[in-house]
C-alpha cells in the first residue's frame, strides 16, 4: 500500500505547531493563548504517533507517550483556567497586558 | 624554656597585655587604677630586665671569654616557601640587654612621673595604653631576631610614636606634627624595606646572625656575589647597608630627615622624654650596631659615610640648638646633637684590634644619654607643668620655688656638657677618644660641639634658675611625688651610670675591652666644656643686653640658624612647589580627567545607557520571554544542524 | 494515490485550517469552537492510522473534557460574541518573522534528514496490549508513569480547586480594584 511520506505528516505537524506558537505569542487573550498551546500539544502527538507508525511499528512507545501528554494536558488545562479564574477575580481581566503587578 | 627565658618572654608580654586590657577597659577604668595598672607592669617588666641583665652578664652569656648571643626563643611565624620564612623571637646579646634596661627603667620613670604629670587629662588611661604599646613595640624591635621582626616591631615603633605625638588630637599642631613625624620616618622606612630586601636577597637569610656569619667570612660566596657589582662606587652591599641606614637616620633623626623630631615635642612631655629622647630615636643607632660586624668588615666605605653624616648632624643640631627658645625644642636639638654622637662614634669605628672602642663608646653613650637626656625632659616637663609655659622669655629665677628639679637638671646639665665625674663625661670621653684615633675631622667637629654642647645646655639652665626672676608662677612642687620621685631615680643613674665598666660587658666581638681613660687627653674637651658654661654663665646669669649686643653681631647667621637653617622651608618648597606641582597637579588631573572622567563615569555611561537599552527586554510580559526564547532555540538549533549536517 | 492518502491530505488541512482559524479568529467563542474541528479532524488522522484508542482519548478528553473546560471559562470571564481587543501590532511582526523562520528551518531539516525505518515485525497498537504493557511492571513495562500521572493529575485536582477557590480575605481587595477600575 502506498503511503504518505513522512515527511509530509512532520511538516504538517511543525506547520500546526508554529500555528500554535503564533497564536501564543500574538494573543492577548489568555484562554486563547490556552489554546494555542493545546494546537503545539497536538502536533506534537501527531509527531510521536507517526513515529511510532513509521518507524517503530514493533513498538508501543509514542502510543504511550501520546496518552501521558494528553493527560497531563488535561491537568494543565484545568490548573490553567484555574488561575485565570483566581486572575478574573483580582483584575477583573484575563487580558495579559493589564496584569502588571509582577512587573519589574 | 628556663626562667631567664621564660623573664625575657614575659618582659615583652607584660606590656602588650597591659595595652590591651588598658584600651579594651580605658573607658570602665578610672584613670588613677589604669596609670597604676601600667605603672606596675612596667616596673615589673623592669625588675625582670634586671634579673635577665644579671644572669646574662654574669652567669650563662660568657662563652669562652666572650659575650656569645642567646636565642631565648624563635618560632616560625610566617611561612612563604621552604626557602623563605619568617621567624619570630627573642635575641639576648650585650647590646639588646643594654637596651633593655635603658628602656625598661626609662619607661618605668615615665609611667611614674605621667602619674602626676598628666593628672586630669581627658584619655588618661589611653595615654597609659599607648605607653605600653610603644614599650612593648621598642622592646620587641630591640630583641628581634631577624631584620623582618626588626622591621614590623619598628613600624610599630613608629605607629605608636605617632598616636603619642598627636595625643592632644584636639590641637591642629599636635596633628601636624604627628602626621609630619609619620610621613617622614615612613619615608625613611622605604628606604629600609628596600635595603632589606637587597640585603636578604645577598644573604639568602634575614635572621641577623646567620646574615654576619655569611656577609663576614672572608671567602663567602654571598659576599663574593654581593660585592662584585657596584653602582657609582659602591658595591651592592654598601648600597643595600646605606639604604638600612636610612631608615635608621629616618627614626634617628639624622640630617636631612632631622625635620621631625622638634616638631614632634607636641606630644606629651613624658612621651617626648621616653620616645623622643631616650629609646625610640636611638633605635637607628641600635640597627647600625646591630649590623655593626657587617659594616665594619665587608662595607667600612659605607660607616665613613655614616661618620661623615652623624658629625655634620652633631654640629648641625647643636648650632640651632643655641638660638631656639622653646626649652623643648632645645632638648630635641640636642638629642639630635647627642644621637649623631652615637652615629659617628659606631662610624669612626672599626673590626680590627684597638679599633673597636667606637662601638662600645656609643653603646656606652647611648646608655648613659638616656638617662640625662631623660631626665632633662622630665625636668623640663616639670618646669612647663609649674608655670604653663614653654617659652623661655617666661622663666627666671626658678630655682627656688623648684628646687629639687634645679638639682636635678643641674646635674643632667653637667652630666650632658662632659664634666667628670657625672656619667656623660665618660661616654663623651670614649667616643672623642675613638674619633681622635681613627678620623681627626671628626674628632674636631666633635670636639667644638661638645663646647657648643655646654653652652646651650647651660644657657637653658641659667635662663631657667637664674636670670631674671618672674613673678608669677603659681604652681609650685605640690602634689608631684611622683614627678619628683621619678626625677631623683633618674638623677642617680645621670650622675653614676659612667662609672660602669661598660667595655666589659659591651663590645663588638663581645670579648670585653677596656676604654682608655687618659687624663692627659681630657683635659680638651672637659676645658671646652667649661668654656661652653663659662659663656652661657657670662651671657644669662643675671638680665643683661650681652646676649643681644652678640645675636646683633652674628646677625644673618644666627638668624639662619634660628630658623633651622630653613630645612623645613627647603622641604616645603619641594614637597609643596616641585612636587605638587609638577607630579601632585597632573596626576590630579590625570585622576580627574582620565581615571574618573573616562574611566569611571564612561564606564558608568555605558553601563546606564546597555541598561536603558536593554531594561525593554526584562518588559514582565511572557510573550516576549518566550519569543526570545524560541529565537534562540532557532538559532542554536540552525547552528547545531549546520554543524553536523 | 489511493483513498487513504487523500484522506490524509484531506483531514491535514482540515486540522491546519482550523487550526488556524483557532488561531486568527477574533471572536473568543469562535475560536474555542474552530479548536474543536480541528481536534476532532486529528482524531479523524489517528483513525486513519488504524490508532483506534488513541482517537478515542482524543474525542473523550481533548473534545469533550478540556474544550468543553475552555468554553465554560470563557463564559465565566468573557461577554462571548465581542470582538478581543486588536493584538499589538509590533509583536505581530516579530511573531510572524520568528513562525514563518522557524516553520522554514524545521522544513527544511525534515527535508534534508533520512529518516531510517525499523524493519522488525509490528505490534498492532490494540487495547488489549496497550493495557498490557501499560500496567506490566516487567521490563519496558509502564506502570511506575502510570503510577506518576496518577498522583500528577490527583495533585492539579487538588491544585485547581486550591487556585480557584474563592477566599474570604480577599474580598476587600476585590472590592477596592472594583472601584478604582
């Protein structure tokens, strides 16, 4: 069966990780920025699950891998809105330009 | 460790700890039990001065029919390398045990008579501190056994002397005149350090023994290598001598380096009498004879120099000693007189046979001009502490209201002048019999200073107790016991100390010698001395206009010796115009201009602008951290792969 | 080119679309619901890939967990159907040349790097053995970090709650920023 190259299953992974990237470094927004980096966590699950496909399909491992970054996803994301909503609370904003109070 | 060296352990221990525990408690103290407290550690350390001085002379010195050195103790206090180290302990010879009683019984005097003297002051129990220190420093610098013991004891020395001389901190002179003292000695200083160094390099030692053992022996390759380069006629070693030698004119007092010691009778009367006097200002004389065998064997062109110097500074001092009128500064003219006396007796001197009474005689000086001069001080101070003053145009006719101290500086006078059979007679003797033999320039300059000697010492005495008598002096001989009881144990060693046999006990090469003592030769210098009172009695026995009607005659010559022979005018002009401004000014304005201009506020502009240019980055914003970080993730990810690609 | 390659390239661009759409919208509730396609459209891949239980966590947590989280805190915080506030514009063009560059050099490595295949005998990624090997505590077994992100996720529960819980002291505060603000 003919495959799709490698390569062009990592390059759509770096394209959605750089999406990701981009949106973290040009929002404003926190829950946003969250999401970006739910994007950058995906590709690289794409990355890890390709791998193990492609390269070492004797082995579990990027399975593995991919479950452990899902779940401590999961945890990031919930300790995340976590403090937005404690930061909601204090500045009545989650706008990362006007939380200054660490600044400097 | 026996007891005579467990006493010379405790003879320098016993007044460190008394300056400790005097300025750790000088303010709980009350000044009475603190002056006690160190007037009894002193006269402790003297009692076992006495009982070393004793055993030494007497029982475990003699070697074979000569004064042997005795190391009390040494331990290794410094270590730099295994060939470099530096040793710290106690040396007992003929002449550091001289020195010490000359120190311990002086110091003790002084604590005695500072009981009385200087009842009232403010830092009372400081200033007993700083006695303490300074003895504990001249007698640590008197038994060290290696010239780098010598020379911190001798910084200490000098430390001391200065905290003394500027005791009334108070008064702009007392500083200037200690910080003159400082400076100037330190100057010196640089010159020692310098000499110590050539000296130890020669020597491969600084242990002052071994050192003479190497630069004495005939055939000694450190001698041979030391004295085969030579800079404008003299060899290394002539020149290293001569660099130790002026550190020792520095604390000597020694023209041209001279400039401090009258200025340095600011301090305290008591202090000018134990530093200025009798111990601190003869440590000079004490390094010469120290390296005495040194000079004499393998550098004798360098002890001419020294001769040369010490006699042009005898009659130096002792012509502007005539014209001062401050008593004090008369006294320190003539201890600068009295100490280039010792300088040129230990440089008409020789090693050989019959040569080295020169030695000898100016141990014998040093000993017995302590006491005199010692004792001339203290009689002053108790004359400035009678009427309140230092000039002479304020004295006259004490001798009655004072009359134990009249005695007594009577005979210090007499002693000073040379007239037997009071102690300095003996020693004066000695040394213009050692100059007669060996360098008749010298003896000659000696000779006429001896007679200028008796004039001006005399000249102060009838100024003082006779003359015209003044009227109001209010505080007589009252509540000064142990001003009085100082004076008169002084008086005794003035009077008597020269009839010690001191060739027996003090020489060169330590088997004893005998001083001539010829009547036949006498004869000058004790006629030149009498001439000398006989003058000083014509001119100020009683009021009259002939002590002018002369100064008129004289007239620019006295007036240029009344003004020190405008030394202190000369070194001012260098120091203030030649220095200042061609050194002092543009380093200034190299400091101002480049070091501070450019270095540091350009460092400081540089710094302030990279921070104004760089504090945007440190913005608390994640976004921008993070974008810096990817950037160099990116970089150092493209460099990796370009690397190894 | 068979149907699975097209469904690939399909499903690819589906999840970059969306993915950038999440990415640019401007419309908070929008871009939490353009995150969801494209999570689900990477679940689509690893279906694909025949990641049957993988694909499965990725709709159970990814979709239905943690955007579902996502909308809830936005509706929490945000008064959803406004516009965000316009990015800066300076940091748009540094973000943008550092993407765009660091997009090109992944490109490029991928490109330039032999990537060498095992040649050994597959194991079908089933949930039969993945549970197997996951819970063995035998060699290459996985246990010890299944025990690890046990404790892990126990800790952000407790954490989040901890975080977010409302504490009476710093009502006051509260107070005074609402009224400066």
């Amino acid at each position: 069966m003919e495959q799709v190259p490698l390569s062009h299953i990592l390059i759509l992974s770096s394209a959605l990780f750089f999406l990701g990237i981009y949106g973290f470094f040009s929002r404003r927004n926190m829950i946003t920025m969250l999401m970006s980096i739910e994007l950058i966590l995906n590709s690289a699950n794409i990355n890890f699950i390709a791998f193990n496909k492609y390269l070492f399909p004797h082995q579990l491992e990027g399975v593995f891998f991919t479950m452990f970054i899902i779940v401590v996803a999961a945890a990031e994301v919930s300790l995340s809105i976590a403090i937005i909503i404690n930061l909601y609370r204090r500045f009545n904003t989650i706008d990362i330009e006007d939380t200054t109070t660490m600044k400097y | 460790m026996n007891s005579y060296e467990l006493s010379s352990l405790l003879i320098v221990a016993l007044p460190l700890m008394s300056f400790a525990f005097l300025v750790l408690l000088s303010k709980q103290l009350k000044p009475r039990v603190a002056g006690i407290i160190g007037t009894l550690t002193l006269a402790t350390t003297a009692i076992l001065t006495f009982y070393v001085a004793a055993g030494y002379f007497f029982g475990f010195g003699m070697e074979n029919g000569a004064y042997v050195h005795h190391i009390a103790l040494q331990f290794q206090w410094l270590k730099f390398s295994d060939n470099l180290s530096i040793d710290l302990g106690i040396v007992l010879d003929p002449i550091s045990v001289a020195l010490l009683i000359v120190i311990t019984v002086v110091s003790t005097m002084v604590h005695l008579y500072s009981l009385n003297y200087m009842h009232g002051e403010e830092y009372f129990a400081r200033y007993y501190a700083y006695l303490s220190l300074f003895t504990f420093s001249m007698l640590g610098l008197v038994m060290a056994v290696n010239i780098f013991q010598m020379y911190i004891f001798w910084e200490l020395v000098g430390v001391s002397s200065f905290l003394l001389i500027g005791f009334y901190f108070t008064k702009p002179s007392a500083i200037a005149a200690a910080k003159k003292a400082f400076i100037v000695t330190r100057f010196a200083d640089l010159g020692f350090l310098i000499g110590i160094l050539i000296l130890s390099h020669g020597a491969k030692t600084l242990d002052f023994f071994v050192m003479i053992q190497r630069l004495t022996q005939a055939g000694s390759p450190y001698l041979a290598h030391f004295t085969a380069t030579s800079f404008l006629g003299l060899s290394t070693l002539s020149w290293a001598l001569l660099l130790v030698f002026a550190g020792g004119a520095g604390k000597s007092a020694m023209f041209p380096l001279h400039i401090w010691l009258p200025d340095a009778m600011e301090g305290p009367t008591p202090v000018s009498a134990l530093i200025h006097a009798a111990t601190m200002v003869v440590a000079g004389v004490y390094l010469v004879a120290r390296l005495f065998p040194i000079f004499a064997i393998s550098a004798p062109d360098a002890l001419l120099i020294i001769a040369y110097i010490g006699a042009f500074t005898a009659l130096f001092a002792a012509v502007i000693a005539c014209t001062q009128t401050d008593i004090k500064r008369v006294l320190a003219y003539s201890t600068i007189s009295q100490i280039a006396y010792m300088m040129f007796a230990l440089g008409v001197s020789g090693w050989g046979e019959g040569q080295t009474e020169g030695f000898t005689a100016s141990i014998f000086h040093l000993f017995t001009h302590a006491f005199f001069k010692a004792l001339l001080f203290l009689g002053a101070g108790a004359i400035i502490h009678a009427i309140n003053s230092n000039e002479m145009k304020d004295m006259g006719g004490l001798r009655k209201a004072l009359p134990i101290t009249h005695i007594t500086f009577l005979v210090a006078c007499l002693s000073i002048s040379g007239i037997p059979p009071f102690s300095g007679f003996f020693s004066k003797e000695a040394i213009l019999s050692a100059a007669s033999h060996s360098n008749m320039l010298v003896y000659y300059v000696g000779l006429f200073t001896s007679g200028l000697t008796a004039f001006y010492m005399f000249r102060l005495y009838f100024r003082i107790f006779w003359y015209k008598p003044v009227q109001d002096h209010h505080n007589h001989e009252k509540h000064t016991w142990a001003m009085n009881s100082a004076l008169l144990v002084l008086v005794l060693g003035a009077a008597f100390a020269g009839l010690i046999p001191f060739g027996s006990f003090v020489s060169a090469t330590g088997s004893p010698i005998i001083l001539p003592f010829n009547p036949s030769f006498s004869v000058v210098p004790v006629s030149f001395g009498l001439i000398g009172i006989f003058l000083a009695y014509f001119f100020f026995s009683k009021e009259s206009d002939r002590a002018d009607k002369t100064v008129a005659y004289f007239g620019g010559f006295y007036r240029a010796a009344y003004h020190k022979f405008y030394i202190d005018e000369i070194y001012l002009f260098i120091t203030k115009k030649v220095i200042f401004n061609l050194i002092g000014r543009p380093a200034a304005w190299f400091d101002r201009t480049v070091v501070n201009g450019i270095l540091i506020n350009g460092t400081a502009v540089v710094t302030e602008a990279g921070s104004e240019a760089i504090k945007p980055m440190q913005s608390g914003k994640v976004q921008s951290y993070a974008m810096f970080f990817l950037g160099g993730v990116l970089l150092l990810v493209a460099l990796l792969f370009i690397q190894f690609m | 080119m068979n149907a699975s390659t097209v469904i690939f390239y399909v499903l690819g661009s589906l999840v970059l679309i969306f993915g950038a759409m999440t990415v640019f919208s401007q419309k908070i509730f929008r871009a939490a619901v353009y995150l969801l396609f494209s999570l689900i459209s990477v679940a689509g891949l690893y279906l694909l890939w025949d990641m049957d239980f993988i694909a499965a966590l990725q709709i159970i947590i990814y979709v239905g967990g943690i955007v579902v989280l996502i909308i809830f805190s936005i509706f929490l915080t945000q008064r959803s159907g406004e516009k965000l506030p316009p990015p800066i514009k300076k940091r748009l063009v540094w973000s943008g040349i550092l993407t765009i560059s660091g997009l090109g050099l992944t490109s490029w490595i991928v490109y330039n790097y032999l990537f060498s295949a095992s040649t050994l005998p597959g194991v079908e990624p089933t949930v039969h053995n993945i549970g197997e090997q996951m819970l063995s505590y035998s060699k290459y077994g996985y246990v010890f970090p299944f025990e690890v992100i046990n404790i892990l996720l126990l800790a952000a529960l407790v954490g989040s709650i901890v975080i977010a819980m409302k504490k009476k002291e710093i009502k006051p505060t509260d107070e005074t920023t609402h009224i400066t603000k």
